[in-house]
C-alpha cells in the first residue's frame, strides 16, 4: 500500500514538469510521387505566425507545440497539407503535386496579381529558380536570354546597366526602354543600384492589354520586380559570396610591331605607296602591344549577407545587405556598389490591415576609364615605347612636332589617356515606398490600396586630368590640367490609391479595381565647367533646375471569369501630363483582352496528352511622353553666352534668344494586337506562342526644322508611323525527372518585322531622317529613318569589286543611273536589329551535383565597321598629323590608300553580326547540415562570356546601336561562389 502512495505522488509531482515541457517534432517533407525530399516547404502552426521551412533535404523541426496544434505544410506547385499534432516525435510529410502547376502559379500585373491560368495578356514570370546563374551585377542580366522576345543588352563597364527591350520598343527616339516597378514603385533608369540578390520575382508584361493600364508609361513593355519580403517564422540567416576572375575574352585584331616595321621599311611599299624618309625615321625600336599595356585581369568580390523571419517573433522582416566590388579590365575602370534593404510586413486586425514598408539605399562609387583609350591602342605606332626618358608628359611618350613641340592633334598614348585621368562618381540613393491593404471586417471582398513612394538620388563627381598630360590646358607653356565638378539631385514622388472588389457569385468570378495615381519628377544639378581655364565664368547658368514634371491618372480595369473556362479582362487609363499644352496634354488608353480555358471543357477535361490549352486574344493602346519637350508650348527666352554681348557705348549686355516653341507636339500612340497560346503536353512540355503587331503613330522626335520655320533648328515633333510585327515562342521541357537525376531545358525564340509606315517628309525629295553618328569626317551619319524600311537602316553606297574580290577604290554602282555618283545613289541596306532571337538553358541535376548552360541566338543582325572605315586605308598611317598610326587589318582586306571617295559610306563595312553566345556554364555541389541541424551550403563554380560563335571580326557582334567604335569589351569571367543558409 505504501508503495502504490510513493508512485501516486512520484506522479503527482511530475504532473506540473509534463505541463511546462517544451514539446517539439522533427520531421521530412517528401514528393509523394518520387518520395524525394522537398526543400523550402514552409511548414507554420496555424492561426499564429510560428514556423519554420524544410531544410536542403527536406527535414524541418518545431518546438512549442501543444496537443491540437495544427501544421499547415505549403509550397508552390503542390496541394497544402494539415496535419493535426498530438504528441508526436516525428513526422513524414508525403506533398502531392498539383494536377496543374499553373493552377497555383501567381504573377504581377498592373495594381494586382492573378493567378497564372487566369492570365489574358502576354506575361512572363521569373522566378529565383529561374534566373542567369553565376555573377550577376545587376538585375538585368538576371533576364538575359530569358523570356521570347525580350532582349537584354549588356554593357561591359564594371557594374554597367542594360539596354532592355521588349518586342523591340515602340519609338524611334523616344525611350524603348520598359517601365520598372519596384514593389509598385516606377523607377527612372536603369536597375544598376539594385541588389540582384534580393529579388524574388520578375513579371514581364509584354502586350498593350495588359501593360495598357500603365497608360503613357506602357508602350515598351512593363518589368515589375517584386523583392524578398518579409517571412513568418523562425529568423534564418544566409550568407553568400562569389569571387570572379575578369579576363579579356579576345584582343581587337591588329597589325604587330615586327609586321607593321616589315611593311614600314619594305622598299616596294615605299616606292609604291610614296612613304615619306622623314616618317620612316619617326619608327621606334620597340615591341608595344597596346592592348597589353591598356587591358588587364582582374578579381571582382560580391558578398551578400540576408535575414528573413519573424522579428521579436510576429513581426515578418527580410533584410539584405550586400556589397559588390568590380575593377574594370580597362585600366582605371572601376565599380563599388554598397545596398541595404529593409523590408517589413505586419498585418493587423486578424489579416484585414496589411501593411508593407520597403526601403532601400545603395552607395555606388565608380572611376570611369577614359575609353578613347582603346581606340588609341588600336590606332597607335606599335614600334614606339610607353614610356621615355623625360620629365615631360609625366615620362609617357606622346608624339612632338618638327620643332619638339607637343603635338596636339596626335594619336594619344593610350596609357597615358588612363593614368593621367581621374573621372570619378559618387550616387546616393534610397528608394521605397509605404503600401497599406485594408480589407473591411464587414465585407472582406473590398479592399482599399494606398501606396507612397520615394526615388531619391543624390550624385556628384569630378573629372581631373593631371598636369602631365598632353591635353591639359596650357596657359603659355604652363599646363594647368583640367578639372570640372558636377551635383545632381533627382526626386521622384508617387501616390497610388484604389480600391478593389472580388466576390464569387457561382461560377462567375469578378474581380474590379478603381483608382487614381499621381507621380513627379524634380531635378536640379549644377555643372562647373573647365575650372583650370581662367576665362571660366561660375555663374547662375551653371546651376540649372528642370521644370518639374507631373502625371496625373486615373484607371479602372475589371476582370470577369466564368465557370474556369472564360476570361474576359477591360482596363481604361486616363493620363494628364504638364510636358504638352493644355489642349493636347490628356490621353485615353484602353485595354481589353479574353481568354479561353479549353482544357476545362469536356472534350479536353481528360485529355491525358493535352493537359493544358488556354487561347488568348488581346488589344489595347498606350502612349508614350518620354521626349523632353522643355515645356516647349511655353515662349521661353533664355540669356545669351556672356562672350557674346552687345556694345551701348560703354556698357556690355547680355543678350537673350528665343527658345524653339510648339504646342502641337503630343502623345505618341502605339496600337497592339495580340493572340496567344498557352499549353503543355503530357504534363512534360509547357509553351506559349503569340502573334503580336503593333502600331505606333505620331512618332515623337527631335528633328531638323526647315530654315524660318521655327526659332531654332532643331526641336520635337510629331513625324511618323512605325509598325512591328512578331511571333514568340517559349517551351518549358522536363527531360528526366526521377529520384536522382532531373533535366530541364527551357527555350525560347522571337521573329519580328519592324518598318517604319510614315514620316513628315513624305512627298519631299529628301530620303528620310539621318541618324547614327560616326567616327571620320565630320558630322557623317552612316543611318536613316525612311518610310518602307527598318527603323536605323544603313544609308550607303553599293560597293564594285574587282574580279578578285577586293572591293575597288571609290567605285561604286551608279544606282539610279545618271552617269554620276551623288548622294541620290545611296540606298537603305540592312538593319542593327535582329530578324530571330533564341535563348536556350538547360539545367541538369544528379544527386547533390548541379550544371546549368545558358545559350542566346542572333541571327539577322548587321554592324557599320566604324573601326575599319575610319582607320582602313593607308593615308591613316602615313598621311596624318600624327607622325605614324599602325595600319587597321582592313586595309590588308581592301587595299584601300586614300581619305574620301566616299569610303565612310560604303556598304562593304556593313557586315553579318549573328552570332551564338553561350552566356553562362556552372556547376554547384549541396552540402546538407555543414554546420549542424537546418543548415545548408551550395558552392559553385562557372565561366561567365564563355564563347562567341560569330562571323563578324570586331570585338564583339553584340552592339544595340549596330555601329562598331570600338565599345568596352565584355569580360569572360571565371566564377567561385558559396552560399550558407543557418
């Protein structure tokens, strides 16, 4: 009996300790089909905002629990799983994919989101998974090659942004460029501040039915970047860094020391081609390869440190910092960008008041080499030293006239040009944006929006040339250098307010928005001007403030579904702009698109091999302002130069001109079409295809003014048509997919025709509008906007060659068959852009190892060899000012002696620029729990600008404008990363 009283105690005592105990469970996560672990679940006891996520294999582990709790295990693409906690150790999870991937799939459109299979327009999402792997700068280069019928033209500075375009723009001189919201926050200019790190998503809106209700700021597309928001549960930390090794991927090709002196000296040459003793005896004794001397390796560093989780244990926070460090392979170049961002997500109220509060703020610190330096090195006497015995020039050697005088109008020592240049930025900026979601407790399916946001950048720099250097300004003989500063403040503002309404009634769906937003741009800069010139006057005309400009908009759009078959989708935008006169300053731009969901109607609901069929048709219409005006519909005067004053007797006064004046020039209005499909077969192969036209008219442009027609010469105006048609296709592939091995293969392709349809100067004599600048004479254009033909076609002369191939000196076709060679021979040839863009990656895993491949296509694309038509003949080398310029290969090609007979324009520099790249190679291993429980770690190795498969000769094919001057060469690189998530 006494015993059965010591037991009953023993419990009784213990009683209280079993209450208090920190109960916890462990488990894994598995696919149910192939009972592989699956990492990332997030796994939260539901009703509070504890949890945590499944680890690299899938393991996950919970303290705290209570008998009764329920776990909710989500993760997209497969069906949520709950499963009810009653004193469990242990648990194994099984997850079921969903029939359909896009049933659960959630992309941005404008003001809002929809699921995937609910989409009407053409839109793209990207995900983290689905990003460029490697290094990655900025956030362009995440989409390089990416999505059909975007192209991403990426510049080979260190840190330098991209030339985004998607469906090829819809203007000639207006922005092409795409708007990009930041967590619904437009963003001016490029995304080069931005921390690739932290971004989550990217949605791709590409026709007008959807990007319409952005209005003015549609007709290129619209980019929404969505950021690592914060997270519920448990606080993980992730660490990464990536070393890269920068080298020059190839050398511009030119003649060597040894084979330039062979030419030099060669008595046949000399006699034939009349090389004059007193430049042969300016030949050096050395063996210069300039490109050596200008071009270097270097070791670039990115680190990125993030923390995501439920700070103090409710509030959901992400923070990401990063750091990122380039030196150029331009000697001098460099790039050093600092960013941190903060982001918090409470909700309140039971999940009725949702608030998010994004805030950024990057430090970017540049050096920017002087790039005429490669020209330079291209162009310079090989025979001769970089440096020399003498104080003068700071020891480099640069080139003395007859009497050792320096010669300024020389080819510059290309190392010089570098060392003895210091141009330097420095930029400021935050950017974020407060968003509140409120949906009323008594009726939950209205939703109020407000949103405020904030761009801010501050920048300033200097521009110093030392005293040493050859182009420094002398005062007498006394070289001063050179040196100007600069400031800039930019302030965008933005205000979003709307209101949303989704209700279900059966099989009818609606879901409406209304709202009004109003977004300005203030900008004030001052610009010292050449401070070492002792007539440089600082003044009031060197600060300047832009007037301000502001948009103001309201919009609606509605989306109607029935029965999950039938999408219908309408959005109106009206936009008032302060950049035209008050008669022309509103425009209208609507959308409207439809959808059909054919794989939900009988005859496909059980198709096993058409898993997928939805059929899109879209229209709308969206404008375009982004052409500064200077508010031109308003008569301005401005003051005169202060060296160009008028004499009243004694006293000087400075005189005022008027300003170019218009109140005509409005809206640019571009029109698309669209009809598209979306499909997958065999639940292996997903696609798109869609069939687009667009229409732009009123095309904005600065253009020449007939003499008296305006006040100046030059200003903006209302010219022209264009017209873009294109076909796109996007397959998503799944190869293998078992425990251990899975391969995916992702492809893309984009056709398009673009033709300018009408300009002002139809029915005149002139051919067009002349465009594209180029190196040699002065004021040579080399490209025109004409009506029939390619927006920037090549405007040339139609080379003879001979019976052996080689084109003939100034021999060209008389083409309209005068008996003469005039101007009124030339025609359009070619165009910059290409006709096909692919893009291909293939990513590939076994086990814990990983490989990926990225591949991009062009093929119909064409470049003005301004490098050869303007260094190409023989009179460069031995005819100029300067003393002695290496011979360009191409006159080994052409023959060519002489300056002029029309050379700049021959259509023989017009060469094929397609070309296949393979973007990117790596390879990563996983390593599960290096240190310890729910820890993870990726390394990585890659080649960045692996290869180029090209016919063109030059540096490289790849150049947005189609003229080759020789651009900053993009670096190969040689990847290491490591990633550690705790």
């Amino acid at each position: 009996m006494k015993t059965i009283y010591k037991k009953l105690l023993f419990l009784l005592l213990m009683l209280p300790l079993s209450v208090l105990a920190q109960t916890t469970v462990e488990g894994v996560v598995v696919d149910s089909k192939s009972n592989q672990p699956i990492p990332g679940v997030n796994v939260i006891i539901q009703g509070t905002q504890m949890g945590t996520s499944t680890d690299f294999d899938g393991k996950f582990k919970l303290t705290k629990l209570k008998n009764g709790d329920k776990l909710v295990f989500s993760f997209i693409g497969y069906k949520n799983e709950t499963i009810a906690f009653d004193g469990q150790k242990s648990l194994t999870v099984s997850m079921t994919e969903e029939a359909n991937v896009l049933q659960e799939v959630v992309v941005q459109v404008g003001y809002g989101a929809v699921k995937k299979k609910d989409a009407t327009g053409a839109v793209d999402l990207l995900t983290t998974k689905d990003f460029n792997k490697g290094f990655n700068s900025n956030t362009e280069s995440l989409l390089n090659g990416r999505v059909a019928g975007v192209v991403v033209t990426q510049g080979g500075r260190p840190g330098d942004g991209a030339a985004i375009r998607i469906r090829g723009g819809a203007s000639l001189q207006a922005s092409n460029d795409p708007l990009i919201v930041l967590d619904g926050l437009p963003i001016d200019g490029n995304l080069q501040t931005i921390n690739p790190n932290d971004i989550e998503n990217i949605s791709i809106l590409k026709d007008a039915s959807a990007t319409a209700i952005y209005g003015n700021r549609g007709s290129n597309g619209v980019i929404l970047v969505t950021t690592k928001k914060g997270a519920k549960g448990a606080l993980k930390v992730s660490v990464g860094t990536t070393f890269t090794v920068n080298t020059l991927a190839e050398k511009i090709n030119t003649t060597s020391a040894a084979d330039f002196r062979s030419f030099m000296t060669n008595p046949a040459n000399i006699a034939q081609y009349n090389i004059a003793p007193s430049r042969l005896a300016r030949l050096g004794n050395s063996n210069t390869d300039w490109q050596e001397e200008i071009f270097s390796n270097s070791v670039s560093i990115d680190n990125t440190v993030g923390l995501r989780g439920a700070l103090f244990g409710k509030l959901p926070t992400s923070f990401t910092y990063g750091h990122t460090y380039i030196p150029g392979i331009l000697e001098t170049s460099k790039f050093d960008r600092t960013t941190a961002s903060l982001r918090l997500n409470p909700s309140l109220f039971k999940d009725h008041l949702k608030i998010a509060i994004n805030g950024n703020f990057s430090v970017v610190k540049e050096r920017f080499a002087d790039e005429g330096a490669i020209s330079s090195a291209i162009n310079f006497d090989p025979t001769q030293p970089v440096n020399v015995n003498s104080q003068q020039f700071g020891g480099y050697f640069e080139w003395l006239d007859g009497s050792n005088n320096p010669n300024f109008l020389a080819t510059d020592n290309p190392v010089a040009a570098l060392q003895q240049r210091n141009n330097q930025t420095k930029r400021y900026r935050y950017y974020g944006n407060v968003q509140l979601d409120y949906k009323l407790h008594f009726l939950p399916e209205l939703k109020f929006t407000v949103l405020a946001g904030i761009d801010r950048e501050q920048s300033e720099g200097r521009n110093e040339l030392s005293t040493q250097s050859i182009n420094g300004f002398f005062n007498g003989s006394n070289n001063l250098g050179r040196y100007s500063e600069f400031w800039n403040n930019r302030t965008n503002t933005a205000l979003d307010a709307y209101v949303n309404y989704t209700k279900a009634f059966g099989k009818l769906n609606v879901d409406v928005t209304a709202g009004h937003t109003y977004y300005e741009r203030n900008n004030v800069g001052y610009g010292s001007g050449e401070l070492r010139n002792p007539a440089n006057v600082i003044n009031s005309l060197n600060t300047f403030t832009s007037p301000v400009s502001k948009l103001e908009s309201y919009f609606g759009k509605a989306n109607v579904g029935f029965d999950n078959k039938y999408l219908l989708t309408l959005n109106l935008r009206n936009d008032i702009t302060n950049n035209f006169f008050k008669d022309v300053r509103s425009g209208i731009f609507p959308g409207a698109a439809f959808a059909w969901n054919m794989s939900n109607e009988n005859f496909l609901k059980d198709s096993k091999s058409l898993t997928n069929l939805k059929l899109r048709l879209g229209w709308g219409v969206t404008g375009q302002q982004e052409l500064s005006t200077s508010f031109s519909y308003i008569p301005q005067y401005v003051a005169g130069n202060p060296q160009a004053q008028y004499q009243f007797g004694n006293t000087f006064v400075t005189t005022v001109r008027p300003s170019f004046y218009s109140n005509t020039v409005k809206w640019e209005e571009t029109t698309t079409y669209n009809a598209g499909l979306d499909f997958e077969l065999f639940r292996k192969v997903k696609g798109t295809l869609d069939v687009y036209q667009k229409e732009s008219k009123d095309l904005l442009a600065f253009v020449a003014y007939p003499d008296g027609a305006n006040l100046t010469n030059f200003g903006p105006r209302n010219f022209g048509n264009l017209e873009v048609k294109g076909v796109e296709l996007g397959l998503n592939f799944d190869v293998l997919k078992n425990d251990n091995l899975n391969w995916n293969i992702n492809f893309n392709a984009n056709y398009q025709d673009r033709k300018i349809t009408a300009t002002a100067l139809d029915g005149t004599e002139s051919p067009g509008f002349f465009t594209g600048g180029i190196r040699g004479g002065v004021g040579n254009t080399i490209q025109i906007n004409s009506t029939g033909f390619a927006p920037g076609a090549f405007y040339v002369y139609e080379q003879v060659y001979g019976t052996d191939g080689r084109p003939l000196e100034g021999v060209y076709v008389d083409r309209n068959g005068d008996g003469l060679i005039t101007p009124k021979d030339m025609y359009q040839y070619k165009q910059p852009y290409a006709d096909f863009t692919f893009g291909l990656m293939s990513s590939f895993s076994y086990k814990k190892w990983d490989m990926s491949m990225s591949w991009r296509a062009s093929l119909g694309n064409y470049i003005y060899d301004n490098n050869g038509s303007s260094y190409g003949y023989l009179d460069n080398s031995i005819n100029q000012i300067t003393p002695l310029n290496n011979i360009n290969p191409s006159f080994f090609e052409t023959g060519f002696v002489n300056e002029g007979n029309n050379r700049y324009f021959s259509d023989h520099y017009i060469k094929d620029a397609s070309f296949i790249k393979l973007d990117n190679i790596s390879f990563g291993y996983s390593i599960a729990e290096p240190f310890g429980n729910a820890t993870t770690a990726r390394l990585s190795f890659g080649v960045q600008n692996a290869l180029i498969i090209s016919k063109y000769k030059g540096l490289d094919p790849e150049i947005l404008s189609g003229i080759d001057q020789t651009i900053y060469p993009r670096a190969r690189m040689f990847v290491f990363g490591c990633n550690v998530n705790f």
